[in-house]
C-alpha cells in the first residue's frame, strides 16, 4: 500500500510534470495522480542490461540474469522472478508520489560541501510503502561511510510541499516498476531487470529492490544499499568503475549486479574498514 499524507504528498509525472495533491488526503479510488509517458530525457551513465550478442562473442556465453540465483526469489512458469511474498509486480500505475522523509533517516546535514537536493518517488502499484523505501533511502544517503564522506557533498531532502511548489530538486530518487523502469531508462537497455540514472532521475527497479542480486546473496538490505549508492553515484557524477583484482573489494560503482569478478561485495563509496 502506497503512504499518503495531509499536506505531505504530491504526484508527478514521468515526465516531469508535477500535479499537487489536495490539502488533505483523497480516497484511494479518487487519489490524484498523473499518468507516465515514455518520452526519454537525456541518456546519462548507468548500470544498464550489456547486449547480449557482444557478450556471448566475447565469452561464448549470454550474459547472466541478474539476481538469478539469489536465494530470496524463485521463478514462476513464465519465467518471471517473484518475492518470497509472491510474483514481482511488472507494471505499476505510472504514477509517482513525492514521499515525505521520516525524521528518524536523517542524520544532522554536514556544513559545508556542494548541496544535492533530492525527492523520493514511489510508483502507484508496487506494493511497496511509500515511507518505507524513504527510510532506507535517507538512510543511505546520510550514512557516514557513504557519499557525504567520500565526495564532500551535502544531501538535502526537498519535502513534498516544497517540491509541489517547484522548488529545485538535483536527483528525482524514483522506486519503480519493471516496465516503468524501462521507459524512464529509454535509450538505455534495462529490459525489466535492472537500473539507472538518466537526465537526473534515479531510477530503482522494483524487481532488484525486491530479489537482490548474486553478488549479494541472500542479503538484499546490503543490496538496496548498493543500488542506491551506486545509481546516485551516477547522480552525482561518477562513472563505472571494475575489480582491481581477484580477492579486492569491489568499487561501488562497479556493476555488481552483474557479479563480482572476483572481487568481495561492498555497498558504500568509503573503503571497507580492515
């Protein structure tokens, strides 16, 4: 069930276009939202699906689904992954709510440093709590061992009420669906497995912040906390990075999602203490 509340809420497009929600909250048959589109901004860096025919020339093989062994998922007959709760929804509404930031994720700002304004985004239609996925997404962001330390850079939450009033917002942080995904990640190549950061929008899979990943085993709280730190990663301007060798930690901006090769599994930016 999406969270909704007085004065705390407001619904935008996948364009971009924002649509303020009355004073106070609407009935869940007449709540107002607005309807996705599949107009792509501008490609930026992401962790996107490789093509398969230059993987299989190059390794003989196709590349593997992400998240396909992870011990919290199985599969159905038709082939799609599902929850230990049931099958990963493919199409949400198209319709985002701005989520209000719970207190409690946030941690005091730093000083100084280059300031990122943020909103938290929700698709009508996962499943997923709306304060929820702001709780672990504020969460990461504020954590000490994440980019704050590492780049200098001071997150800012925008609240709905600001946001629904056009105030300016740096990275829309946005939890959607599989098919959602796809269109908001268009040029890029998601095919309704994994994400990405396009013309500022993070765009979260629901079916990696469901199942995980590999790499990742069956700890998919420590892979939300990757997904987020690498897609904002992306954000906030930084591009792919690869194992430095066999038995390393891996960089954050590594693609993970794809396996380690060879390297051990870290989600934060700052290095894994020894």
């Amino acid at each position: 069930m999406l969270l909704c509340f007085a004065a705390d809420v407001w619904s935008v497009s996948a364009a971009g276009a924002r649509e303020p929600v009355a004073d106070r909250p609407a009935p869940a048959a007449t709540q107002a939202t607005s309807t996705a589109t599949t107009a792509a901004p501008p490609v930026d860096q992401a962790e996107q699906v490789p093509d398969a025919a230059t993987d299989s020339q190059a390794s003989g093989s196709s590349p593997a689904r992400p998240g396909a062994a992870a011990k919290s998922g199985t599969t159905n007959s038709k082939g799609d992954d599902r929850d230990s709760k049931g099958a990963v929804i493919e199409s949400g509404s198209g319709r985002f709510t701005v989520v209000a930031m719970p207190a409690s994720a946030l941690r005091p700002e730093p000083s100084g440093g280059r300031t990122v304004r943020y909103t938290v985004e929700v698709e009508g239609g996962t499943g997923i709590p709306g304060q929820e996925f702001a709780a672990t997404v504020g969460t990461v962001l504020t954590d000490p061992r994440g980019w704050q330390t590492k780049d200098g850079v001071r997150f800012v939450d925008v609240p709905p009420a600001e946001a629904a009033k056009g105030a300016p917002v740096d990275l829309r942080i946005t939890l959607a669906s599989p098919d959602t995904t796809d269109r908001l990640c268009a040029p890029l190549e998601t095919r309704g497995q994994v994400s990405c950061h396009n013309g500022g929008r993070v765009v979260l899979n629901l079916r990696r912040w469901l199942l995980g990943a590999e790499a990742y085993g069956s700890d998919v709280a420590a892979y939300r906390t990757y997904l987020v730190n690498h897609e904002v990663g992306h954000g906030i301007g930084h591009p792919h990075e690869y194992c430095g060798g066999k038995g390393q930690v891996a960089p954050v901006m590594m693609q993970q999602t794809y396996g380690l090769k060879g390297c051990t599994p870290w989600p934060w930016p700052t290095p894994k203490p020894a």
